[in-house]
C-alpha cells in the first residue's frame, strides 16, 4: 500500500486567535524558525523595507507589537497550498488606525517568507 504524505496546512483561526487576544507564543508558533518578514510603510519604502528575520528576532517583534496599547483584527484570509494572504486593522486608544496586508509563503503549514504592507493615519 502506498501512502500518500498529506502537506501540513496553515492554521487560520489560530491567525485570527493570535491577533485578538495579542498571544505572542501562538502567533509565533505560525512561523518557521527561518522566517524572513519584509515590511514596506512610509517609514521603510520597498528599496529599504524593515527586514526582520529568524526566530529570536520575529518573537522580539510579535512581544513589541502586542506590547501596544492598540487592537487588531483580522479581516480577510486566504489560504492555500502553499500560500497565504491576510488582512489586519489596527485601532489605538487616540483613533489613529492602521491597515497592514500580507501575503506569504508557506512551509510545512508555517510561515517562511511574509511581506506585508502597512499604512497609518497621519498624526
């Protein structure tokens, strides 16, 4: 008998669970020890996107982003294969809004590669 190996498929509602209840170690578990983030924003535009790469780093960056007073919610995610794609909204207690899309690629049901837009509205 031949068995088939099924590819291990990403976890959306523990994407969607990560983010609301700003749990660092489940929104880290999403992503491969090697993982490589690229953020593009006013502040790093595509020639010098914000580049934060393994595990030690994208742990520092999950416990920072929770660690604000702000909330998040994810609104759209598609996934595949070995694909995904999301988008999050951002609010902090002074109104100011924040909007981040992100498309990734996965490996073995995580998060290899992400690169991710964000904008924010003006202070």
């Amino acid at each position: 008998m031949t068995t088939i190996p099924t590819p291990a498929t990403f976890d959306a509602d523990a994407l969607r669970r990560a983010f609301e209840q700003r749990d660092v170690t489940l929104l880290a578990s999403l992503y491969a020890d090697d993982a490589t983030l690229e953020f593009v924003d006013a502040e790093h535009t595509p020639s010098r996107p914000q580049r934060i790469e393994g595990r030690d780093a994208i742990d520092a960056h999950i416990t920072d982003l929770f660690a604000r007073d702000m909330t998040h919610g994810i609104e759209d995610v598609v996934v595949g294969d070995d694909a995904l794609g999301y988008s999050l909204r951002c609010a902090y207690p002074d109104g100011t809004r924040v909007v981040c899309v992100a498309t990734a690629t996965l490996r073995d049901g995580r998060i290899a590669r992400q690169v991710a837009a964000q904008a924010w509205d003006a202070a």
